[in-house]
C-alpha cells in the first residue's frame, strides 16, 4: 500500500516535443529514477484531503473515499492525495491533487488559509506510525475539504463513495483503507465534530 505521486503534466509525454527545455516545462517533476533514489535518501512532503458535502450549518453529511486497483489487482480505498512539488505552494498542490482526483466540476472549497488538521508520517518500516508506505518515508499535511460539484474520478481512481460520518468510521472502511488511511478518516470526523 502505498501514497499516491502525481502525474506528470497532462500536455507533455517524454515521445512529444516539449516546448522549451524539460526543465521549463515540469520543473517540480522526477524521472522514475530520480524519484526511487530520492524516496529512498530524503522523506517527501505529500498532501492529502478528505472531500466532504456539508449541510447548510455547514455539519459534514457525507465524506468521499476513492476506489482504486493496486499494482498487483487488489481493490482499496484511500484519499485524495500527491506530492508537493519543488516551488509549489501547499495550498496549490491541494487544488491539484482534488482536481485531478476528482475532476474538474468538483468545485473544492479551500480555506482561505489552509492549516492540516493533522499530520501523518508514513513509513517503509511497519509499526513506527499508524502509516505504512513501502517504498517511501513520506509526511503528509492531511486536510477536511468541502465540495460542491460534481466529482467525476480522473487518473487511477476507479471511483468516489460518498458515505455517511457513521458508515466512514467504521471497523469494515477503516480495513479497506490502504496504508492506515482509516486512522486519518476517524480523526477528520474527530476534528469537524462528527465522530459519533
């Protein structure tokens, strides 16, 4: 189980004509090298979200969860989540990461000044933290962001379930969540109020 990375920019393949230099046209972006190498010197900053529908109070109804394929065929949930890239702001790489998991319609509601409600670390090693990554030490800022549109999942994710708080907290989603993701889905509900 593993964290999500981005794609890399949608208008450029390594088989087109870039139209500058590479660096110009990615520079936050790794080679798959490249980034093996680094995950296994440095810990990578990563930020991830739980998109929610809020009633008119603004109390959370229902939280998004995305179903994915691993590598090996496997079907779990996870969230929203990719890197930081280098000279991109949090708040940036936040929108990001809900318009490329969720689609473009999905209309995501960024605060003004985004502060995490928590901050999981991910490790290669089992039972350092209640996050596990295999291939990486990873340090994810982790935010509850409301939605108002229409999420059509884009890139790996299969599709978006929206629960209820007490169907997300459950024993049964919390073992469907890749990588100790249920921990961080109790504490969203936990830090809007509705863990009940």
């Amino acid at each position: 189980m593993s964290v999500r990375t981005p794609d890399p920019d949608p208008e450029w393949t390594p088989d087109s004509d870039p139209p500058g230099p590479v660096e110009s046209v990615t520079p936050g972006w790794l080679s798959d090298i490249e980034l093996a190498e680094i995950r296994g010197r440095l810990p990578l900053l990563y930020v991830e979200a739980v998109p929610v529908r809020v009633d008119g109070l603004g109390q959370v109804t229902e939280l998004g969860v995305l179903l994915r394929a691993t590598a090996v065929g496997e079907m779990t949930r996870t969230l929203v989540s990719g890197r930081v890239m280098y000279g991109e702001t949090v708040r940036d790489a936040l929108f990001r990461h809900l318009e490329k998991d969720l689609g473009p319609m999905a209309f995501p509601q960024l605060p003004l000044s985004p502060v995490p409600f928590t901050v999981a670390e991910y490790f290669p090693m089992p039972g350092l933290s209640a996050f596990h990554d295999d291939r990486q030490h990873a340090v994810s800022l982790v935010f509850v962001v409301p939605v108002t549109g229409t999420c059509e999942p884009r890139q790996d994710a299969l599709e978006i379930t929206w629960m209820t708080p007490e169907e997300a907290s459950s024993a049964g989603v919390g073992a469907e969540m890749e990588g100790g993701r249920g921990v961080l889905l109790r504490q969203a509900l936990a830090s809007v109020g509705a863990l009940r």
